[in-house]
C-alpha cells in the first residue's frame, strides 16, 4: 500500500478533490492538506513522513515544503502537477487532469 498526499495552498479545492478521486484506486491510500496556517487540513511533518509520494499542485507548494519540511522528506518524491488556482472542488475540468497527470507517477 502507498500513501500518496496531495498539498495545495488552503486544502479547499485542489488537493481535496485529488484525495477524493484517487480514494478508491487499489493498492494507496491518499490523503490531502494545505500549506497555509489557515488551511482545512495544515500541512504537518507527521503528514509527510506518513506520504510515500507528495503531489503538489504549483511550484511555490514544493517550495515551501522542501523549505519547512526538509528533515522529514528523505528519501520522497516531491512532484509538481503544475495545475493553477483556477478550480472549483470536484470541478470536472480539474478531475479530469487529475487523471491524467496524476496516474503515471504511482
């Protein structure tokens, strides 16, 4: 099993939506969080070092988890989807490069 988390900035729309539609792939396990304080879920060293693989939405993301959150990333795979602020959660548009972009790195 893989743990696989999605991070955006306020964990509203983008990665949640991620989380919910890799839920019911076989053999991971997902969850999502955001790397503002004020976030749904904030991002949290016990988060990442529970993650086999980060997928975050936009550079600045990766930027501030490899900043915040060295120490708990050895060994990790940081991928960028590159996928900007422009959606709505569960957006069909989003969903739908989701699964493109998502599936060939698990």
């Amino acid at each position: 099993m893989k743990n696989i988390l999605f991070v955006c900035s306020q964990n509203r729309l983008r990665s949640p939506t991620a989380e919910q539609v890799f839920a019911d792939w076989p053999g991971i396990e997902t969850s999502s969080a955001g790397t503002n304080n004020d976030a749904e879920n904030p991002l949290s060293a016990e988060l990442i070092e529970w993650a086999d693989i980060v997928f975050v939405m936009e550079k600045v993301h990766r930027s501030k988890v490899q900043t915040r959150y060295r120490s708990a990333l050895r060994g990790k795979r940081v991928i960028c989807l590159d996928i900007p602020d422009n959606y709505t959660f569960m957006d069909p548009a989003l969903v739908a490069l989701l699964k493109v972009k998502v599936p060939p790195h698990l």
